[in-house]
C-alpha cells in the first residue's frame, strides 16, 4: 500500500464544539466528574486503537486552550460555520479538508464525537468502527434500543401514539424493535459530506449501545445524571 492510500485510510476523531451554548453556557468546557466536558471526548478518543489523530473544531478560544490541553489539535471554525443555524456537517467537512491543507492527512472518514455524549468508552469506538469496516459503509451512527418508550405526537389538535398502536398495546417483547439515534458516534465519509451535506450516506451501518449511554448534556441539571452514571458504569 503506497503512503497516499495509507493516508486516506486513516482514520482521525473529529469533536465540533461551539463557544455559544443557551441551555448551558460553556457548556463544552463545564466541569463534569472533575474534567471540562470537552475533556472525556477527546481521552476516549486518543485511547481507541482505531483512532490516529484527535481535532477538535471550534470558535472559540476557551475550548481551544482546553482542547490542547487534553492532547487535541485545534481547527479554528469560521463565524459563518458557528452561528446557531450552522450544520454539523458544515464545520465537519470545513475540519476535513483543513486536516488535509494544513497536516497533510488526506483523509477518506472522520469519527464524529458529539463533546455532550461523554457516556462511552474507547472500546465502543473501536467496535463502531470494526462494524463499519466490516459491513462496507459509508457511514455509521450509534443507536440504543427504544422498546420501554411509548411516543406520542400532537397533530391538528389531537393525540395520536407513534411507536406502538395505543388500542392494541400487545406485550412489550413482540413489539418490533425499534432504535434511539443516541448521538454519541457516528463515522462519516468525507465524499458523502461533500456530495450531500449529510452525515448519513446510503450504506449505513449501526452500533447500539447500552441504554444508559443515551444521556447526554445540554442543561444543568443533567450534568448530575450523566456524573451519576460516569461514575457508576465507567468507574470514574
């Protein structure tokens, strides 16, 4: 394999993190079991095995101070790539192409790490990414199972139920199985981005986790639920 090739396989941990944050300010770099949140994102990365290098993309100068911190090197998003409207995949496709002009990695595919999903471990990286190897993807997102949630939706004025049929509820166990796109990894491809301006292409592959592992933080009050279950389940 010619060192071209040997770069666009490699496979980089991109973590996009915004300065401007409303249900929690500074909600990236906010204590959480003793480390800015931003922090667990990027150790769990840089401790996958399948990972080589871990960017962090963002506005601001706080979270890039922390970010080099913990290891991580910095893309600086631009303000049209930061504002509350801005995409994901915008600032995602912006760090890819950065990683290549500036460090020289032409890289086929990012892991994708939201900074408010802390509740991973290094090995679920590793298995995302074994699976999306495995089944050929062009991209991958992690899911929990949904089957103890019963939805409901407000429609011209009336309740209907979602996910199950409310006159027939029937047992648990036989209902079909149905998933939580949990935000805690997604692999995405680099053309796929650039073609679609999508995260998900048209071989998707899937990881489920625990349910547990669904918690994420946007508010306050749930840095205590997702402290409770770091320390608990991820022996911190």
């Amino acid at each position: 394999m010619d060192e071209r090739s040997t770069q666009a396989d490699r496979m980089v941990a991109v973590i996009p993190a915004r300065g401007g944050s409303k249900g929690l300010p500074g909600k990236n770099i906010h204590p959480v079991a003793g480390k800015p949140l931003i922090a667990w994102s990027i150790l769990q990365a840089a401790a996958a095995e399948g990972v080589e290098d871990v960017f962090v993309s963002t506005d601001s100068p706080s979270i890039a101070a922390v970010a080099e911190e913990y290891g991580a090197r910095v893309i600086t998003r631009p303000a049209v790539l930061s504002t509350d409207l801005a995409s994901s995949e915008g600032a995602l496709l912006h760090a890819l192409d950065q990683i290549g002009e500036r460090y020289g990695l032409d890289t086929r595919y990012a892991v994708f790490l939201q900074a408010t999903s802390p509740l991973r471990l290094p090995g679920d990286i590793d298995a995302a990414l074994a699976r999306f190897r495995s089944e050929g993807a062009d991209s991958l997102i992690s899911v929990t199972r949904a089957d103890d949630l019963t939805l409901w939706e407000a429609h011209e004025g009336k309740w209907r139920s979602v996910n199950f049929d409310y006159r027939n509820r029937g047992m648990r166990q036989d209902r079909p199985r149905q998933y939580i796109e949990n935000g805690s990894i997604y692999i995405v491809s680099r053309d796929v981005l650039r073609q679609t301006a999508n995260r998900i292409g048209q071989r998707l592959a899937v990881y489920c986790m625990e349910f547990w592992q669904t918690w994420e933080i946007d508010t306050v009050a749930e840095v205590e639920l997702v402290e409770y279950f770091m320390r608990k389940k991820l022996d911190i």
